[in-house]
C-alpha cells in the first residue's frame, strides 16, 4: 500500500505548510505507529517511508501546533482521520481542508 497526504488551509486559501502527521495502524485494541511525516510547501507529503498491509489505518494532524505558529486560536488540537484499506496494492490519498473551527476530508486519488 502507498499512501498520501495534502493539508489545505481553508481560511487562507493556501497549502497548510509544516502540518505534523503520525501515520499508526491498529493492532489489537490499540495503535501501533507506522510513520511520522510534515507536510512540506504544498502541504503536501506525498510518499511515506513505510508500506503496510490492508486494515484499519489512522492519520492524526498536528492542527493545533499549526494554528499555534500562526497565533490562531483552533478548536481541534489535532484532527485524527480513521479509514480502512482493503486493496494493498492500491495508492491511497487522505486530503484534509482545515480551519480553526472546522475540517473535512475525503478518499482522494
């Protein structure tokens, strides 16, 4: 499985630069991490150093530290996006718009 990622500010209406995302996989009733990236001046990270196996996957964003830096107050201290791979073999594209006080994502290509 390969995997990416693209942060957009959604206020500014700009690539969300240096964004914090631990990639962990579930293990039992918990989570194991996988990998660690930032995303760079696309706010993008577009290949992470690891590959895995079908199952339940999570992305956790660093959007307070993000809005932090930019001394914007966030109702979310981080956003946590949990999707399900069931093709291995397949590229998948987790896209997050983000605000201070709202977020959305969905399965990109």
């Amino acid at each position: 499985m390969s995997l990416s990622s693209h942060v957009l500010d959604a206020v500014r209406g700009t690539p969300a630069r240096g964004v914090t995302i631990r990639w962990e996989r579930q293990h039992g009733n918990g989570w194991e991490p996988v990998a660690d990236a930032v995303t760079d001046a696309d706010g993008r990270v577009g290949s992470w150093p690891a590959d895995t196996t079908a199952g339940v996957h999570r992305l956790v964003f660093g959007s307070g530290d993000y809005f932090a830096g930019q001394g914007t107050a966030t109702f979310y201290p981080e956003v946590t996006v949990v999707f399900e791979v069931t093709d291995a073999d397949a590229h998948h594209h987790v896209p997050l718009l983000l605000s201070p006080f709202a977020y959305s994502t969905y399965r990109g290509s």
